[in-house]
C-alpha cells in the first residue's frame, strides 16, 4: 500500500476538494483502462479536523499499489485534459499544499 499525506493550506481547503471532487475524480472516466484501475483502488480521506498548525491533513491511499503504475497527478491531468489546462489544474493543487506530499510505502500485518 501507498499512503500520500497532503497538507493543505488552511484557506485552500475549498480549493483543494474541489480539485479532487469536480476537477480530478470524475474525469478518470477519460483514462486508459490501467490508469482507471489506478483510481479506483485509490481512496481519499478527508480530515476531521484541523492540525495544531492549522493545516488540514488528507490522505490518498493507494491499495493494493499497483507496481510500475504511475500515480503522478500531473500525468494523469494531462490525459484528461489540454496542456494548458492540466497545467492550470496542476497549479491549482500544489498551490492548496503547505508543503509538498508525504509518501510512504507499507504493508499490512498478518494481524
């Protein structure tokens, strides 16, 4: 499992959900089969609240990780739309991050 940690900026939340659930969600129908696949053993979590720095933590857990699949949101945004848009976009989300995304691989215990 892939887990991503994304820190977004406390005046950015609208932002950053709409970039997940107007923006980049609902056009993976626009993808190739194997990135299709990607998105939908992808889940979001939303926060439940605030951090001590007032960031707000959403998490995308990519599981199973499918090996050799590309998770990059800039490439999957240029699939789905123009250069000039997927770049519009891509803005959009890093400019709603704190700081850049945390990942980390793991697995699950046999417990």
């Amino acid at each position: 499992m892939w887990v991503l940690l994304n820190h977004v900026k406390p005046d950015r939340r609208e932002t950053f959900e709409k970039f997940i659930h107007e923006i980049f969600w609902p056009q993976a129908v626009k993808l190739e089969p194997a990135d299709q696949k990607a998105f939908r053993q992808t889940r979001v979590l939303h926060p439940v609240e605030q951090n001590e720095d007032g960031t707000y933590t959403y998490v995308f857990l990519m599981d199973p990780l499918i090996p050799d699949a590309s998770y990059s949101i800039l490439n999957f945004l240029e699939k789905m739309y123009s250069e000039e848009k997927a770049k519009e976009y891509y803005k959009m989300f890093t400019e709603s991050l704190n700081r850049p995304q945390e990942g980390y691989e793991v697995i699950q215990s046999e417990y």
